[in-house]
C-alpha cells in the first residue's frame, strides 16, 4: 500500500521514535493517521501495518478491535460526535443528540445515505466547563445550543 | 486560547502565561523565565531535585493524589536499564478538561516539567500519551517540541551538560482505561490497554518493562514552577500535606463554568458562589461531585465548611480526584445521573476483570430499568450489593471508579429511586424529554 508523503514522513518518524525493537509501540498511532486518510481500517491496512511493524495480522486485529476511534467501516466525511457525558446531560446535551438525530435522520454510528455525515453519541470529549460540547472530526464546538448545531451541520452540507 | 473568564479569585502559577500573547511559543515562553528551573536543575544532584519536589507537597494531579516526589524516589535512578518519563495526557475522566488549556496555552511548561523529572531519575526520554479526540493539541505539542530542540532545550548534551533528553508525542485512539497508568503503559507498548497486575509498580517496571515516571500533565507543569521558586514556596500556597494550587473545572448547573487555577484547601462554597457566580437560575445545590465521575457523590449539606483538599474529601469519605468539579442543582433526577455514570463505565470497561466487566452491564441494565419506571423495590438494594462486590475485586481501579459514585448516589438519594417505582414517570423529566426517549 502506498501513502501520502505526509503519512509517510509521518510513520517514518514513528517507529523511530520508539526503543530498538520496539517498533510495535507505533501500532495505535499508525492506526489512526492512516484511518484518517483511508477513511477507515481495511483488511488491506491491517496487512500492511502489520508488515511495517514485523507483527502477524491478528496483532493487529487485536488491537483495533479494542480502541473506539479505529473502525472497519468508513463514517462519513463529517463525522459528528455529540457528548452526552454527565457535564453535557446537566446542560443540555441529550437535546442536541436527538436534535441531530432527527435532523439528519441517522442514529448512533450512522451515516447518511450520500457518505457525507455521520453521527456518533460519544463519552466526555474533555470539554466540561464549556459544555454541551461536540466534535466534528476532530475540532471542538463549545456550550452549543440547537440552533448552533443546525448552523453547524447546515455549513456541513454546504462545504461538501 | 481561553475559554472562560479567568476569576479575580485564581493564584495563576500554572496558568500565569495563559493571557499572554501566543503563550504557546518558545519565545514567550523563554520571555517569561521559562526553561530557568531546568537551567537550575541541571546543576543540582537528583536527590536535590526530589527533595524540593518532596518539600513542596505536590501530590499527584491525575486522581489519586500521590505525593510526587515520593513517586520520583521509587525509581532505581542507579538501574542499568534505561529510565522514561512518561506524560499521562489521556485526559477523559468525565468532569475533567484542566489538561487540554494546559498543553494547549503553555506547552513548553509541560517539556520543562518532563526535563526535570528526568534529571531526578536520569533519563533520556520521553513520551507524551495524548487521547486521540485531542489531536490539535498533539499539533501544537509537536510544534513545541520542535522548537525546544531548534533552541537546544530538547536534543543532545543540553545547555552545554552531559545531559541528553528526547521528548515524543503518542496518540490513544479512545479508550478511558488508557488512562490508568498501566494500561496506558500497555497501550504505549502497542497492545490493547488492559492494566497490569502490581506491583511491580511502572516506577520499577514500566514503560517498556524499564524503570519509568508516569504522572499526570498538570503533575508535570508544577514541577518548574517548585525547582524556579523552591519546594517551601510552592507549598505555602496550599495546606499543610497538600501544596500549591489546583486547576479545577466547575461544570454543570453554574453561572460561569469554566477552568480555574484555585490554592489547595479552597472553600467549596466559596468555590461554587465566587468563582462559579453560584448556581444557575438561583435554584438550590443538590449534589457535589469533587473530582470527577468516580468520585462518591456529596449532598449540599455535605458541602458546608468543606474545602477542596485531598484529607478534608477523604474524611468525607470522597476523592479531590482530578478537579473535575460536577455541580448539579435541585431539579437533577439523580436516578438518571447514576445511570449515565454508569452507562460511561459500561461502555469503558476492558473487560479483563469480570466484576468489572459483569458489574458494570448489570448495574446499567438495572438502572436503565429503573429509571424507565420498570424497577422493583428490591433493585434499590440489589444495585448497592452489586456495585459493593465489584469494590477491591479488580486489578484496576476502574471497578471501583463505577461503583462507588453508585454506592453514594443510592445510599444519599434513596428516596429518589423510590419516587421512581410503581412504572412512574421520572418525577424530573420535562414532558418533551420523555417524548423524545
């Protein structure tokens, strides 16, 4: 498989970082980098890490299996995660997750039908004094209101 | 960038470069005495680092509140294996978001506080264990650390000294287990983040099976602040056996939320009516979380003449924990709070120990029963027995982290889950939330 000089540049520097013979230390991070620009862990990718780590395939199985961020399948280009964690449900956290819910007609983990959103209720983000908080991607949205979120998911559909 | 007010209240040490102009670069950093205390260090003996870090009574800023220079101690500085300084930057406890301003205002503090820790124990690298939802701060510490190598803060034979220290950036992929030390040692190791028995504790046997300091990122930033101004200082700005200042997140049901650096043995009510502008609406407390979601619940009379400090929360039978502050106000279904708490473990339990891993299903299963109006009398008590067999029985403290804001949410709100019984509806819920559900 081949990358983009970015990733590349970018795993070339991760398995040095970590002791000799301890290349496998790289595993998660290389995981995720390479998600985001494949859109999701492929068969294709497990071989490959597994490869340029020196470990078997169900190595790495293992370990993706294990982490929420890492999925099989592609979300959509958008993928919009809303906190539903206790500093979000006492501010009004639950109301923006079925907000999105209806307004995108998709529920947990989700995509739209065209590939462009998906949804996913998530754990606390590290954003609670500044709650409801969510993700898209991986910016932050602070002490979000309904009609912030349609902003948001409005300028979602028009940058696509 | 800051996202609150600062309050005329705060004792900025940790947070004092914040309101400066690009507080993040090495410019302002170095304008501002930074990288003095290492400067200072490196010409002190190691055990002259650990006992000014001794002297300023910082104890552990992750949870657990471990003395740090005790912790520093415990690493055979003299082992022939390689030493590491590990950063935990998983922050996710819920309640808690003190180490995301902390990297992303002042990131080279956090370096500086990985330089010191490593001179104590002679070690020569580093790395940064960040979650992976936190990815522009991985950008930023990246930046940072670039930077502190350009300028010979980071590298080989640093300032001149036979001293060499690389520092490294790794991102979780989602995981809150990741943030207990071993299984975050796990994780780092490139496997799935279930925890380690101990001991042998990481200071012995620790990232990558060597010698290893792992603390906390606010942990890691007081260090140059105590080795700068000395250990005494530093304590004298907090209580006798807990020194200096804490960042704490005051979420939920107040006026201004928001991030606060606050000196040790700080009122709570002080906390909640100054600082926070009290609570919102003008309603009333009901409940207290001081630390974070697995911190025992306290009631707003458990509240009074209570300060914000590791002895005064234990002998209220609760944890200062991580400073994620979580205030909730007389109209919260405490019902629905225990069931969200624990939804969260359910869902972030590794499933390695079984009490964990079957107490936490159970217990949400339960609870989601119980406050659909479906739960029986007997629940009431089946759900503390449950959560009080999962206590001590796990090699992480995960377990314990469900089931003892549970114990206290049923043991103090009993009444609660009895206004729940007889298939009636949550006595809290606005009409339309029960609509939508």
């Amino acid at each position: 498989m081949t990358f983009s000089p970015n990733l590349e540049a970018r795993f070339a520097k991760l398995v040095t970082s970590y002791p000799p013979g301890r290349e496998r230390s790289a595993m998660v991070p290389m995981l995720l980098y390479a998600q985001d620009e494949i859109g999701a862990v492929t068969p294709e990718l497990v071989a490959e890490v597994a490869r340029r780590l020196n470990v078997t395939p169900l190595q790495v199985e293992e370990v993706l299996s294990y982490y929420s961020m890492l999925h099989r399948k592609p979300l959509g280009k958008a993928h919009v995660q809303i906190c539903t964690n206790i500093s979000c449900l006492l501010t009004g956290g639950e109301d923006l997750w079925h907000h999105a819910c209806a307004r995108l007609g998709i529920g947990h983990k989700e995509v739209t039908p065209d590939g462009q959103i998906s949804l996913e209720e998530v754990e606390c983000i590290g954003a609670c004094s500044w709650a409801p908080a969510m993700q898209v991607n991986y910016d932050f949205f602070h002490k979000v209101t309904p009609e912030r979120l349609d902003q948001i998911l409005d300028g979602l559909r028009k940058t696509q | 960038m800051l996202y609150n007010e600062p309050s005329p209240l705060e004792v900025k040490v940790l947070t004092r470069r914040f309101s400066l102009p690009h507080s993040e670069t090495i410019d302002t950093y170095l304008a501002t005495d930074g990288y003095k205390a290492f400067q200072k260090a490196l010409g002190m003996k190691p055990e002259e680092i650990i006992e000014e870090v001794k002297v300023s009574n910082l104890r552990g800023r992750g949870g657990a509140g471990f003395p740090t220079g005790m912790k520093w101690s415990f690493v055979p500085r003299t082992s022939l294996k390689p030493k590491y300084i590990v950063v935990n930057a998983d922050e996710s406890e819920p309640g808690t978001c003190k180490d995301r301003v902390l990297i992303e205002n002042d990131p080279h503090q956090l370096i500086e506080g990985m330089l010191i820790a490593a001179l104590s124990v002679d070690a020569h690298a580093g790395y940064i264990y960040v979650r992976g939802e936190y990815r522009y701060l991985i950008e930023i510490l990246d930046k940072a650390i670039a930077e502190a190598y350009d300028r010979g803060y980071l590298g080989k034979n640093l300032l001149g000294s036979n001293f060499s220290f690389d520092a490294y950036t790794h991102s979780g992929a989602g995981a809150y287990e990741c943030g207990e030390e071993s299984a975050l040692l796990e994780s780092l190791e490139g496997k799935r983040g279930i925890p380690r028995i101990r001991p042998p504790f990481p200071a012995v046997v620790g990232a990558f099976q060597c010698p290893t300091i792992l603390n906390n990122v606010e942990t890691y930033c007081a260090a140059p602040a105590i080795i700068r101004d000395g250990g005494a200082a530093f304590a004298a700005l907090g209580i006798p056996k807990a020194g200096g200042t804490k960042l704490t997140c005051l979420t939920g049901h107040v006026n201004k939320p928001g991030v606060y650096e606050l000196p040790l043995g700080f009122p709570v009510d002080k906390m909640i009516n100054e600082v926070g502008g009290g609570i919102r609406n003008g309603k009333k407390l009901k409940a207290f979380i001081p630390g974070g979601s697995s911190c025992p619940v306290l009631t707003a009379e458990e509240c009074e003449g209570l300060t914000m400090d590791y002895d005064a929360m234990a002998k209220r039978k609760t944890m200062l924990g991580s400073g994620g502050v979580v205030i909730m106000d007389e109209d919260t279904c405490m019902v629905k709070v225990a069931l969200r708490i624990m939804r969260f473990y359910a869902h972030e339990s590794c499933g390695w120990c079984i009490p964990c891993r079957e107490g936490t299903a159970w217990l949400r299963k339960i609870l989601t029963r119980f406050h659909d109006g479906m739960g029986r009398r007997d629940d009431i008590v089946l759900i503390g027995d449950l959560a009080k067999n999962m206590l001590g029985r796990t090699f992480c403290p995960l377990g314990d982290a469900a089931a003892l804001p549970t114990i206290s949410i049923v043991e103090k709100f009993r009444e609660e889950f009895e206004a729940h019984l007889d298939e009636k509806p949550c006595p809290y819920e606005k009409a339309s939330q029960l609509v939508m559900a």
